[in-house]
C-alpha cells in the first residue's frame, strides 16, 4: 500500500494523453501492483479505479511488506 504524496490523474494506460479515468488526490491509500521509474499500475482504494499513476506522486510502502518493492497483487 502507498499513499499519494501529490495528486495524479489516474489513467487508463502508461501513456500520458490516454484516457483520464480518474484522480487520486494527496493523502489517498492506492494499491501498487506494478511499479516503474515513471509509472505506478495499481487500484485507488478510496475509489475503485484501477489504472496508471505518476510514480512520483506515490509516497513509500507502508505495510508488511518492507522490502521496497512492488506490493503483491
């Protein structure tokens, strides 16, 4: 589990003139499925979504799991 840092639109895929699915705003919980240098691939928890975001807009993981990778899905 992450949380947003800044706000990112939440898209449909890793590009970034795809479709807008939604907005993850500063401070919500999102789920990290996949992480790269420039992307995050994962479900906003608050909303549901499930799409890409900024990777720098998400804050470190915070859960069981300390090893600084990608959160199992």
């Amino acid at each position: 589990m992450r949380t947003a840092i800044a706000a990112s639109a939440i898209r449909q895929s890793s590009r970034l003139d795809s479709e807008r699915l939604g907005q993850l705003a500063s401070g919500d919980a999102f789920e990290l499925y996949e992480l790269s240098s420039e992307q995050g691939w994962g479900r906003s928890v608050a909303s549901g979504v499930v799409g890409f975001v900024d990777a720098a807009a998400l804050g470190p993981h915070v859960g069981d799991n300390d090893t600084g990778q990608a959160d199992a899905a």
